[in-house]
C-alpha cells in the first residue's frame, strides 16, 4: 500500500538521523576506512538485500520482494560531507536534501549516508528506508537496535551487515509500541482479499474512517489549517532533544502520560508558530496519535497500534489549561478505542502508517476538509546509551512522509533519557520549519513554570 | 521536445563542473558569505526565473515558460562539501550524485551548487540546468561567459544575477560552434506543426533520419554495444583535461582537425576499457558528432549544427593507422553534410540535441540496433582565463545527458589553452566509468609517440 501513495511528491520513505560522538583517538579518516571495509566486501543480509518484483509497474498485484544477490554496497552506503561550520543548521540542510530524493526501486530499497565535518569532529548516519521495507514505527529500532551497548565494541559492522535472528523478530514484543509491517500488509490484504481493486479498498477504508470518526471524536473536527494543502518535492527537517525526567515530572503534574505531554508540546509550538503567520484556526488542531492497545477480540497475547485523535487545545492561550483539555481529550478517545475490534484497529492502523491511501482519490488531496491536521506519533527506544565502534550515539532523530494534505509531521524516539523530536514537513507549505523544533523547547520551560 | 524524454531513468538535464582556485588570501568561509548575500537578495534574471507553465503535464500542447516572480534563491543555490580527502574522486562522486536526481519541474529548472573542501582549499560550482531551458551546446558558454575576465573584479554576482543583453544574444556569431535553443525549437515546430500529433512528429524523424543515413553514411554500420543497453538513474561522471597544443599537433601531424584527434583519443579509450571487459566489437563503433556547418540553401549568414556519423576505427590497432581512418571517415560525412538543405540539417540538430526522441517509441529502446554508439560533441569555449572574485577557474567540465541505447556520452568544452572532456555515464551500463577518462589521457602520449 505504500507503493501505491508513491509520487515524485509524496514519497513513502523514512529516515532517521543518528548523530555520533567519537570516542578520544579515532582517527580523522575512520569513515574513510569504514567505507573501504564496506566496499572491500561487507555482507548485505536479508530484509536489507530485497528488492521489488516489478519495479516499473508497483502497482502490480504480483508485486513482491526478490532477493537482490549482488547489492551493490557502494551505492547504498555513500560519504557525504556538510559545509563550512559544520552546524546543526548545515546539517538540517543536508538531511532535509537527502529526504527530498526519491529511493530507486530498482534495488533493494535503502541507503545509508556517513556524513562527516561536524563541529568538533563529530560525524552522522543518516538511514533512509521505503516504508514498504521496514516500517515507520520499527525503522528507528532496528536501526539502534543494531549499534552496540558495549563502547569498547570496535569491529561491529552497520545494520545491514547484522544477521537477522533465527526466528523473525516480532517488533512489539519489546515494549508494544509498534507492529510488524508484513503482519499489517497481510492482515489487510486478508481484509480486502486479493482481488478487489484498489480503488475499491481504499474507498472502504475512507468511508469507515469516516464512520469510526463520527463514533470515535465525535466532539472533534479538524479546522481548515495551511498545514493541510498540497505539498511539493521539497523537505525541511527540524530536531529538537528533550530530557524525558523533565516531561515526566510534568506529565506527573498534570495527571496525564509522556504522549500527553509531548502533545501538549507540539501545541504550544504549532501555536506560536501559526499565530506569527497569522493562520492559526479559531478551533482546536486535532492530531492524530498512534497508541498501543488490546482489542477486545484478541485472544492472543499480542499488542496492535491504534489511532485516536486529540483536540491539541490550540486554541487556548493558558498552558495550565490546555495541557488539561489536552489530556481530558487523549483519555476519552482511548476509552472509546477500547472497545474497537481487533479488525477496525488494524483499519485505524492502515490509514495511520499509509496517510497517502486518502490521497489515492485524487480530488480529496489537498482540498476536502481534513479529519485531521498533523500526525504525531512517539516510537519508545533504547534507553541505554548505544555505540557504533566507540563513539557514542547522541540522539536518534526519526524523519516520516508529509503528504499532500499532510504537510507536517512530528516523530518523537525515546532514547538514554531523551526524547528526540524530528519535524518533518514540506518545504514550501511549511515555512521556517525550524521555529517549530525552537519553540517546542521553549513549551517545556513554560510548562514548568505553569504547573510545578 | 526535451520534455518528451524526461523520465526516471533518462533526465533531460545538463551539467557543468567548474573548479576554482581561490586567490591567495580568500577567508575560508568565502562560500558560506556568497551564500548569506545571495540569500539577502540576489536578483533573478531571465532566462532564470522561468518556470513550466503546466508542470504536471509535460507533453500539454500548451506547455511553455512563464515568469517566477519569487524565485526561491535558497533553493536553487545550495552549498555542498566533499568528505575527506577532498580529491578528484571524491568530487566526481559528489558530483555523479548531483547529476542524478531530477530537476523540480514546479520551480525554474536548475540549480547551482557551490562545493567546498576540495584539496587546497579549492572549491568548485556545478551548474545543472535543463535541456529546456539552456541546451547542452550553449549552458558552459553562458556560464563561463558570466565569469570574468579580471581577476581583480571582486564584486561580480553569479550567472543567474547578471542582467540579460538588451538584445537576445545570439549564441554561435562567436565561433559558429553553437545553435540556439528557442531558435531550433522554433525550427522544428514549424516543420511538423503544431497540430500534428507527437508520435507522427517523431516517426517523421525517425524515418527519415532512416533515409538520410542511407544517403549520408552508407559504408559505416553500428555493431551491438555495451553501451547502447537499457540505462538505470545513476550516473557516474569523469573527466580529462588535455593540452590543446599537443592536440593540435597531432591534428597537423595527421592532416585532420582537433575534432579528430577528440575522436581518436576516444576510440583509443573506449577500444582499450571494451577489450578489458571482454566486449569490443569486431566491427568498428560509430560516433555521432554535430558539426557547425553552413547550409547550400541558407542565404543568411547564420551557422547551422549538423550532425555526422563518423568511423572510430576501433577494429583498428595501430594508433597511426586509427587515427587515418578516423581522418578519411569525417572528411567523407562533412562533405556529403554540406550538400544538405537547412532543413534537413535542423532535423539532424534535432535528433543530437534529443537524442531521446528515439526513445520516445518505447519498442526501440535498447533493443534495435543501433544507429550509432555514442556521441562525441566539442563545444568551443572561451580560450583567455577566466575568474570569480579572484579565484581562478582551472576547467571547465560539461556533463551530458545518457538516455536509453546512449549509456555514454563524451563532451568536450574547449578552456584557457586545454580541452576539458567531460564522459558521463550509467553507473551500471558502463561500469569503472573512471577508465575511460585514464585511458584517454594515455592515449596522448601514445599518438604522440606514433605520429610526431
């Protein structure tokens, strides 16, 4: 379903940026060396080395993954370098170009770059992975998942070069907070069944949206906002690290959870940031937030990703008391979504990991009133510090897909004590990105004052 | 027509790599100041803030160019900086990449980046700017022409921010070497109409470049190639840079013209990398090149691009021996060239400059025979030095355009007492691309040796 929404503008790829601290003594060439060593032969393991079927035609109903025997490990892995002085601004920049650009279709769907000239001799792994491959919710864990506990560890190789385990991994198990894509690809497939057009099951899921909408936020509906029009080629990224103890003290205060704050975060920053445009809405923005729940039906032991939506209370000035309604809506819409069969979640979780799919009726891209207006999704990490031969991961930042209708959308990854926040939007739909990922570190400070 | 051709794997952009040497006390961060003053306001001349009028539907009827009026500077003009060490290799990586992501059809179609961290504190620009827009034969003249002539000149601005000539210049009154774009579009639309369907428009050339063949290049027959294969989105991109004397010397030596000795150096190359990958033909590859030629029926006293197809004699070991034959073969086609009507010689102008035309029937690529093997073109560029704020341009290197059944392209731009060849390629189609640039370098020496 990912490949259906793919367009020169929407493009279903995520990213994270990971940026290092090298351990005292590495040498100014390592990534030099480190690319060598990749070239010289490193092994390329499965999902890593599967391609499509059919790359010129994804529509195709035989599509499906073939194992590429030959990857040709000098176009996944590339060096790259960010200009004079090395910034987080320079590299933003980098990043958000590197977003931009479509993945090849020919070969097996990824690529990572080794970016050096960082201040103080720091370096980064920018990973960018088509969303049919690994999904959203699980790309950033595999990709920490794969870095080292040990910071004496020296001759661990990237993540593609880490066999996978005997028994498929099944993402979840962990901390319930994602879902398996190949699970969620062959349960709606099972719900559609194979032959069924495509513009026959999208239009299902559009129409049920609609009704679970009604049952589900009944008090909420999403106003018209510039952050859902079309949206062009181009990206901006924004980062923003945060201590997750500060969040929870809040969260604490407030009587909500770590989900709730980082809402109540977002609005603050979309709040500010819209109203110095002179565009923010009378009504509340609704966001929508993947939540891990049990349905009702599921008599195995496993967990599934749910949607709600929440109103964000941007329309309220006091940070006391949007944070409250901000809470109060979260804690309604779970209620209800508890009652949700197993099948209608799995739909929830379609529409949220595929947003394109609404897109698939050309005249709603960009001009229907939106159910929604910003997705905002927060994947739990590792919480212990991680290395990559020595040097230390600073934070994992996730980067997701703006769409047209879409054209923002805020990740967050807990990692050793953070929470990294990545802002992804259109460029052109979203002006100074930037001011979002700044005021959002702002918000923290102003909660605080406002409630401990 | 370029337009046509534009797809995922054959980009109707060009290109050119200009390398600088910055005067003796340039601060570091003289790029990062270019950037922040064009930034605060550079102007926009035309032709480059013209944009598609219809970007989504390339083939309207109605297509054309349409003011920007707010051209998005920081878009168009981007820093970039090459990893450690900073050499030719690492440029042309940099570089191939660049080349190989498409040109944003909703803003006006270039892009120029400014590269730092070249060995010794050496920077470069790379130019890419669609066929539509600039053609291949004109973009190094206008951009070299935008540098100056003066290295004491400090405040110049870059191409895009120097005011057109009140009059439209026209391109080729300088040394007859160049045809302009407008004009042959002009050309070429009078000749088939704009009523006429595109197909029977392509089919019209394509038959009777079938018929002209005959009549011009009836010994030469292309043998099957490796390079005239399907082509993937990568490029690579090499580059040479050889004395002009020395080349001219040889010329006189073998009663020919610099553009032959291009050739022979070519077929040198090429002749040695296909016999290393166990692939030369037994029969000899043919070169398609333009050639400024003056029609028998033009009674103005403008110039006209033809095109020849000429014998690289590849079957042929001895280098003296080659390069006779290479001699005899294009006296032979630009003799026959200047007993053709203007009109005839505008479909061949047609035809080189959109090679992809032929593509365009979809049975045919990659899979007919091919007319030629690769096409060889030298475009005379400025002969004095010339600078930006003091930084003088070293070469100046023009990236061309492979499309389906032209895995390879060889363009030359004559500089300051060099030829600076630029072979542009399909990463996969034509693997260790950087060889043919090696070899053709040797191949002086060797010429040099057999006939001086």
């Amino acid at each position: 379903m990912f490949l259906y929404g793919e367009s020169r503008e929407t493009m279903m790829h995520v990213a994270g940026l990971m940026p290092f601290t090298p351990a005292p003594g590495t040498p100014p060439d390592h990534l030099r060396r480190l690319m060598d060593e990749i070239k010289a032969g490193a092994e390329v393991f499965r999902p890593w080395n599967f391609k499509l079927r059919t790359p010129d035609l994804l529509w195709n109903p035989l599509q499906g993954w073939v194992e590429e025997a030959n990857v040709d490990r000098e176009y996944h892995v590339r060096r790259s370098a960010v200009p004079m002085p090395g910034d987080e601004r320079e590299l933003g920049i980098l990043v958000s170009r590197l977003h931009g650009s479509p993945i090849d279709f020919h070969r097996p769907p990824w690529e990572a770059h080794l970016i050096e000239g960082l201040e103080g001799g720091r370096f980064a792994l920018y990973v960018k992975v088509h969303h049919a491959l690994v999904d959203g919710f699980s790309a950033m864990r595999v990709l920490s998942n794969a870095l080292s506990l040990d910071p004496a560890e020296r001759d661990r190789p990237l993540f593609f070069s880490i066999p996978p385990p005997a028994r498929e991994p099944r993402l979840g198990d962990e901390d319930g907070g994602g879902v398996h894509f190949p699970e969620l690809l062959a349960a709606v497939r099972a719900q559609y069944g194979a032959t069924k057009s495509v513009a026959r099951a999208l239009m299902n899921v559009v129409q049920s949206t609609r009704a679970k909408d009604h049952e589900l936020v009944s008090p909420l509906q999403a106003p018209r906002c510039i952050l859902n029009a079309r949206i062009s080629r181009s990206r901006r990224f924004a980062t923003q690290k945060l201590e997750t103890a500060r969040m929870r003290a809040i969260a604490k205060a407030a009587n909500g959870t770590l989900n709730d704050v980082i809402l109540a975060l977002s609005a603050a920053s979309l709040r500010r940031y819209l109203e110095e445009l002179d565009a923010l809405p009378t009504g509340p923005l609704v966001a929508m937030l993947p939540v891990s729940v049990r349905a009702k039906d599921d008599l195995g032991g496993g967990n599934a990703v749910g949607a709600i939506l929440a109103s964000l209370a941007t329309h309220v000035a006091d940070p006391a008391e949007r944070i409250a309604t901000i809470v109060a809506s979260t804690k309604h819409a779970k209620q209800q979504l508890q009652g949700m069969s197993k099948a209608a979640i799995i739909q929830y979780s379609a529409l949220i990991t595929a947003p394109s799919m609404l897109q698939m009726i050309p005249t709603t891209a960009g001009h229907l009133r939106p159910t929604f207006n910003v997705v905002i999704s927060n994947v739990p990490g590792p919480e212990e510090p991680r290395y990559f031969r020595g040097a230390r991961l600073e934070a994992a930042y996730p980067m997701s897909i703006p769409v047209h209708g879409q054209a923002l959308n805020i990740t967050c990854n807990s990692y050793a004590g953070s929470v990294c926040f990545g802002f992804t939007g259109c460029r052109d739909t979203v002006p100074h990105l930037q001011r979002l990922a700044v005021y959002c570190g702002e918000a923290l400070g102003e909660l605080e004052r406002a409630l401990l």
